[in-house]
C-alpha cells in the first residue's frame, strides 16, 4: 500500500513540474501575451495554446492559426445550419431561411482564405505592409458581417423564437472566433 502512495505522489510530482515547464515556456508565454488582445481571451487560448509549439512565438502563424480556426467554424456553422433545416416539423419558410442563412455563412470562407493569401504577401515597404493588414481585417470581417446577415435574415423570415435561437447559438462561436482573429490582425507585428 505504502508503495502504490509513494508511486502515486511521485507520479504527481513528476506531472506538476512538467505542466510547470510547460506553462513556463516561451512559447505559451507568447499566445498568452498575444491572446490578451483579444475580444474573447479564453477563446484565443483555447484556439492557440494547443499549438504553442507550432506558433513558435511568431505572430503571423497565430494569426494564420486563428483564421484557420476560423475557417473551420466556419464550415461546422454551415452543416449544422443546413442539418437544422432538414429537420421535421418546419414551415418551408423556416427551411428556406436556415438554408440561406448556413449559405450566407458558407461562403464567408472566401474572405477567410483571401486574409490567409494576403498573409502570406506580407512583404515591402511598412506602407504596403499596412495596407495589406487593413485588407485582411476587412476579409475576416466579413464573416462578422455574414453571421449579422445570417442571423438578420432568419429574423426577418418570421421564423419561430426558437429557431432564431437556435441560428444565433450555432453562429456566435464563429462570430468570436472571426472577432479574435481580427484582433490579432491589427495587433500583428511586422
């Protein structure tokens, strides 16, 4: 017994001081300092501590990260969207704005995978650097404006309050997500 006690401390032991290295790391150091410039801070950690290692305190590949965290919200959005509008029992209405709605956000990728282009051209001169920033913010800002529209238009469909709950409960990760992102785009050192 007394054995399985010491196994099981030295266990714990171990297990404190490697998360209290890791926790220490420049690189966690880094998405932290970084995520405190985001809207939704909690959310940024979750998107970006898990890769800490692969950011390697680099601000373009956090902001490239997020995009992608983005882009994949953005995709997840959309499915539950359209599965939503498959359900039984709704007015054809229903199913039709919840079906515009997840294209709405289905095709705010675009801008997604434009601000990742443009991210990937971060060249010349501190003035074209800027503008290609301003570019990138409003790319992803669209999507910001597609989950307004989104939500807006099943709204105004005369859906039932639980289906425009429903669209706005799907939508409001990917409007924090494409928030922080913006937020770690105009915060991008070059």
């Amino acid at each position: 017994m007394s054995r399985q006690l010491f196994l099981v401390s030295a266990l714990v032991f171990l297990l404190s001081i490697s998360t209290a290295l890791v926790a220490d790391s420049p690189n966690v150091a880094f998405v932290k300092k970084t995520c405190n410039d985001a809207t939704n801070v909690n959310l940024c950690l979750n998107t970006l501590l898990p890769e800490a290692g692969r950011i390697n305190s680099h601000p373009k590949k956090a902001t490239n990260l997020a995009i992608m965290a983005t882009i994949t919200e953005v995709q997840t959005a959309s499915s539950k969207l359209t599965h939503q509008a498959k359900q039984p029992n709704l007015k054809s209405h229903e199913a039709s704005s919840l079906n515009e709605c997840s294209t709405i956000i289905a095709n705010s990728v675009l801008g997604l995978n434009q601000a990742l282009e443009e991210s990937n051209r971060l060249n010349g001169d501190k003035q074209d650097k800027e503008s290609k920033r301003m570019s990138m913010i409003n790319d992803v800002r669209n999507v910001v404006n597609a989950v307004y529209h989104c939500t807006s238009y099943v709204q105004s469909s005369h859906s039932r309050d639980v289906l425009i709950k429903r669209a706005h409960d799907i939508v409001t990760p990917l409007d924090h997500l494409a928030t922080n992102a913006v937020d770690l785009i105009h915060h991008m050192v070059f």
